[in-house]
C-alpha cells in the first residue's frame, strides 16, 4: 500500500487508517488481534486509538483498548504509525478531563504505559475544552514533543475557527503546532467541506476523517423496518443513542439505497464505493475504517484501488449533495 504525508509533515502514513474503539466492548481481546493482523497483512500501518475507548464503555472499561493495542504492537512498535487521544473523562475527579496542562501531562503518561510504548506518533485532542486557554494546552503539548513523549499532534472534532485560532496562537507563541485534523465526515455528513477543509488544505494540515461508513449505515446492511440489530454501533452501550440520532433517519436511507444501487452497477460492495469517495477527496490524508469482524475489513481495503472517474464522482457529489449543508444538532 502506497503511503502519503501526513498533512506538511514528512511523517508517511498508511492511505487508510485502522480505528480501534470497537476493541475491549464490541470485540473481544481476540477478535480485535485478529482485526488488527487482518490490517497489517492489508497493508495498513496507521493506527488510531484514544484513552477513553472502548466507544460505548463506562469508566471501569477506560483505557481498555489501548491495552489491547499495546499488547498486539510488542514487538512490532517500529513498523507502525499509532495515534491517540485524550481530553474525555478517564476518571472521576474534575482534573481528569480537558486539555489542561494537569490532564494532558498525567494524560500522555498513561498512555505510553497502556500502549507499552517510549513514544506517541501523533497525540490528539479529542474535542475542544472550553474552559481551558489555548495557550496553555499549546504550551503543555509543545512540552510534551520537546521531551520525546509524542512526535506530532492534532485535534479530533474542531470547529474550523477553533482549529484556526489554535494556528495562529502556535504561529504567534513560537509553539508546536496541529499537523492533523480528525472529523466525522462521510457521504451522509459533509458539512466539514465548507469550512475545515479549505483551513486544511491552505495550512497544510492533514485530515483524517472517522465514520466514513456513517455508523456502519453504510454497509448497507441494515433494515429500516427493524430495530438496530444486536451488536452494531446502534445498540453498543452508551453510544447508541448518539449513533441513532446522526444516522438512523429516514433520508438517509433512502441514500443508501441509492448507493446501493450505483455500488451494484460497478459491481462493488457499497462500503468499497464508500470509503473510496472519502479518499477522492483532495483534503484527505487518510480515512480512517473500523471493523468489528476481520473479514470486513476486505471491502473497506478494496477502495485503494477503486478509481472514480470524474462522472462518477459527480453523480455520488449530486446524491449527497444535501448532506453538504448538515443538520443542525446532530
């Protein structure tokens, strides 16, 4: 698998990433090496993790998943890129949350121990804190680059003026700076284009969206006439309300049954079609796929050498045009 930069950076990364949250809930310890060695023997060596997963966990489930991965990279840490996250609650005092310089130094040091690793390749936020300065989350993380702990960093679920103002304050303090971009981002939720990835393309930030499948809605394998199956991310935990109301709606599967269509007329599966949009993209540095069975991974693989040629690029833009816009609170 051919590999590109991250963003201005020199650091080459893997065309898809690997998403990890479903390990330690979703799928066991077992399951989730096998996801993994399906990855690596596809060519993926990105990985993508965060400190508060399993998605759909509880505070006793914290940090699960990044044990797992750490377990499955000994021995093997050289050969890949792994990215994390902090900024959500990983315990019940107040200072274990945010992007204060208290949370990101206790927060950076747990992960190396968790991840079994000297260094973080790409360290991110996960959301914005409000109630923390910028400078003194920049002024954290530049500390934690200059000691050898973390390589790059980036923020997951900006804003585009937040991300732009955090530019600017790093350019104006002499700071380390965001290299990445992570936002949700699919044919059913492109919003991101109108603001973010102009900012990203103009200041060389990568862009590495998660859900490109929309939740798994993409797969096409759901059935609007019955409840969410057992075991998808619409019944997982505490996340299943949240993916239920972006996704599970009615227009939105009628779109899927279009794409559905124009996938069967290429003879791709529609998650192939799916995944291979997201990297048609000229902003996108890497989307990133996720699995809860190894032999899933196989269509989301394909899309390295799905080619959309410029009319069918244009009927998929028309389709989903609607989504451009996004809906407000969801």
């Amino acid at each position: 698998m051919k590999h590109v930069r991250l963003g201005r950076t020199g650091l080459q990364v893997s065309p898809l990433c690997l998403g990890t949250m479903t390990f330690g809930l979703q799928c066991d310890e077992e399951r989730s090496r096998a996801i993994l060695d399906r990855a690596a023997e596809g060519g993926i060596t990105f990985l993508d993790t965060a400190d508060v997963y399993p998605l759909g966990g509880t505070v006793e489930t914290i940090g699960r998943t990044e044990e797992i991965v750490g377990r499955w990279l000994a021995g093997r840490r050289d050969g890949f890129v792994v990215a994390t996250k902090c900024v959500g609650p990983t315990g019940p005092r107040p200072w274990d949350r945010g992007a204060s310089r208290r949370h990101i130094l206790d927060a950076v040091d747990a992960s190396l121990r968790r991840l079994g690793t000297d260094f973080i390749d790409l360290y991110q936020l996960h959301g914005y804190d409000r109630h923390t300065p910028i400078d003194e989350t920049l002024r954290a993380l530049d500390d934690v680059v200059r000691a050898g702990k973390v390589r790059y960093v980036g923020v997951s679920n900006y804003l585009a003026y937040q991300l732009a103002r955090a530019l600017g304050r790093s350019e104006t303090l002499n700071l380390v700076r965001f290299d990445s971009a992570q936002p949700r981002y699919s044919l059913l939720f492109r919003e991101v284009e109108r603001e973010l990835f102009p900012l990203c393309s103009e200041e060389g930030v990568g862009v590495i969206p998660y859900n490109p499948l929309a939740g798994g809605l993409l797969s096409g394998k759901h059935d609007r006439t019955k409840p969410p199956a057992d075991g998808s991310r619409f019944t997982l935990g505490t996340a299943a309300d949240r993916y239920q109301q972006r996704y599970w709606q009615e227009r939105m599967f009628d779109t899927v049954d279009e794409l559905t269509a124009v996938a069967a007329e290429l003879g791709v599966a529609l998650p192939t079609l799916a995944v291979a949009w997201s990297l048609a993209q000229p902003a996108v540095t890497a989307p990133i796929i996720g699995a809860s069975r190894p032999e899933q991974l196989d269509a989301t693989l394909a899309a390295v050498d799905l080619h959309l040629d410029d009319e069918l690029y244009k009927r998929l833009d028309e389709l989903t045009a609607d989504y451009r816009r996004g809906d407000a609170g969801i």
